[in-house]
C-alpha cells in the first residue's frame, strides 16, 4: 500500500474521511487492514486519525530511497 497520501492528508488536516479513503483508491477492507497494522484508528465514524506516529516514521525510512521528498518532509 502507498500510505504517503494519507500521510499527508492526515498531517494536513489532523485526520482523514473514509470518502477521502475512497477517492485514494482504498475500499472497506484495505481500511481495515491499515487499522490492524496500526497505521489508522478510528475516531469518530468515519473519521480517521494515525494511530501511532512511530508508524509514520517507519513508513518513512522504508521509502526513504524511493521517495526522499516525502522522507525529507516528514523528518523536519
């Protein structure tokens, strides 16, 4: 999954909609999955916040090399 989209929404506005999931290309399951692997939890219904900021930092390093901008902008 390519997480550094909602990365940057949930950075940008403090969390992410399940319509904003779904305009990304996510669909129930995949929602699911990022709740289980402890990327997303769930704050209201429908609203979703990081659920653990060690994640996004993981995140980072594993495309540091692919992606350095979005590395470099996480770790400011």
């Amino acid at each position: 999954m390519e997480l550094d989209k909602i990365f940057k929404i949930i950075i940008r506005n403090d969390c992410i909609t399940t319509y904003e999931l779904t305009k990304l290309g996510y669909i129930d399951e995949d929602i699911v999955e990022l709740i289980d692997d402890g990327y997303l939890r769930r704050r209201e219904r429908g609203v979703y916040v990081l659920a653990d900021p060690e994640k996004l930092l993981e995140y980072a390093r594993l495309i540091k090399d692919r992606k350095p901008d979005f590395y470099n902008e996480l770790i400011k």
